[in-house]
C-alpha cells in the first residue's frame, strides 16, 4: 500500500461549483480511525461495505490504496475512497468512494471523483478506470455517468460496471 502525504490535488471545482477537496494517504492509526467513523445514511448501507472492512482488505493487498477525502478550504474530513490495480487487466478500479452522510449533497463526491481520476492519471497501469455499481444506487450512478463513465453490460457479483478512460 502507498503511504505518504498529500497526493497530487484534482480540478475539483470546475464547471458545476463543486468545493475542492484534496485527498490524503493514512499515513496514521489516528487518520484510519476518523475514516473508520465515517458512515453513509442507513438506506445507503448495502451499496458500500464499512470502511473498516475496507481498511482490512487494503492491509491484506498490494494493489489497494484506501485515500481520506478533505475539504480544501477547511481540512475537514468528509469521505473516504479506495482504488486498487487489476494486474491481469493493467487497470485501475474504484472500490469504495464514499462521502460521510453529515457531508453529502454538496459536491463532495463529484470533486473527490474528479481528484482521484487526476490521481490515477499519474500512477502507472492503463489508461482505463472501472468501477461496480449496484443497480438500485441512482445517485451514485448519475454521479458516475455525468463524469464520463459507462455502463458496460458486464455484471460482476450483481454490480454494474462502469468503465472510463483515465484522462
Ligand atoms: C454517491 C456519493 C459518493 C455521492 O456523494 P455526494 O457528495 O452526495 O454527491 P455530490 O453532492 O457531489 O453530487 C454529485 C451528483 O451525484 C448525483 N446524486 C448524488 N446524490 C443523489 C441523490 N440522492 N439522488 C440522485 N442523484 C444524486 C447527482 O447526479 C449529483 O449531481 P447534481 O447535484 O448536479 O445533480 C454519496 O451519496 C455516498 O457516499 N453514497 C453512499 C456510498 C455509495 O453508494 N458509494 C458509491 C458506491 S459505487
């Protein structure tokens, strides 16, 4: 898992006003815990896994790295994301992008996407980025298609995939 400080920073408030965030490395067990603490709305549950099982499976990969969401303006922690390489596909995907339910409805998931697809464009790997998403999650579904990704038809474990090219 890569560990360190700040990572490169996206064009997160582009066209649609959305606050910029920046996106962090845990580099701590005090970090990882306030991401732990993070939690989505009740009817949001099945569509994401905790950020504890999440944390757990980034400490059993190489190929993950779990990322805290900041607002730029304030450094507060509002989210929480994971992406990880496929070595047979050379692709990234998204795992886990979540906004603490305290923090949605304000563009925080669109700039943390837009942060992260910056940051997987400097990382080696191909240039496509995919992600699952489950059938019923309409917001995170519009959220992905209006940044540019596509249902492909695969389904994966019940999830649909969403492809993008990373630049
Ligand atoms: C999906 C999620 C990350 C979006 O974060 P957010 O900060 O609330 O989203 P934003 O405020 O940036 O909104 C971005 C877009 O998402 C879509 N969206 C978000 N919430 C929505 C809702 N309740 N209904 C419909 N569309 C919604 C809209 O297209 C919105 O754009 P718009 O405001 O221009 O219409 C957040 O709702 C979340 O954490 N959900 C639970 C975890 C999850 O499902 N993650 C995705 C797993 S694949």
């Amino acid at each position: 898992m890569l560990k360190g400080p700040l990572l490169p920073r996206g064009e997160s408030n582009m066209s649609n006003l959305c606050p910029p965030v920046f996106l962090v490395s845990l580099s701590s067990p005090e970090e990882e815990a306030l991401c732990r603490a993070l939690r989505v709305r009740d009817d949001q549950s099945d569509f994401i896994a905790s950020n504890a099982e999440s944390l757990e499976q980034a400490a059993d990969s190489p190929w993950c790295e779990p990322l805290a969401i900041r607002a730029m303006q304030t450094g507060e922690l509002v989210g929480f994301l994971m992406h990880a390489l496929d070595p047979d596909e050379n692709s990234r995907w998204i795992y886990r992008l979540m906004i603490d339910r305290n923090h949605q409805g304000r563009g925080y998931g669109r700039a943390a996407l837009r942060a992260l697809m910056a940051h997987l464009h400097t990382l080696p790997g191909g240039p496509g980025v995919a992600l699952g998403v489950d059938p019923e999650n309409i917001g995170a579904r519009r959220l992905y298609a209006s940044e540019g990704f596509v249902e492909t038809g695969e389904v994966i474990d019940g999830e649909l995939i969403m492809r993008r090219m990373s630049t």
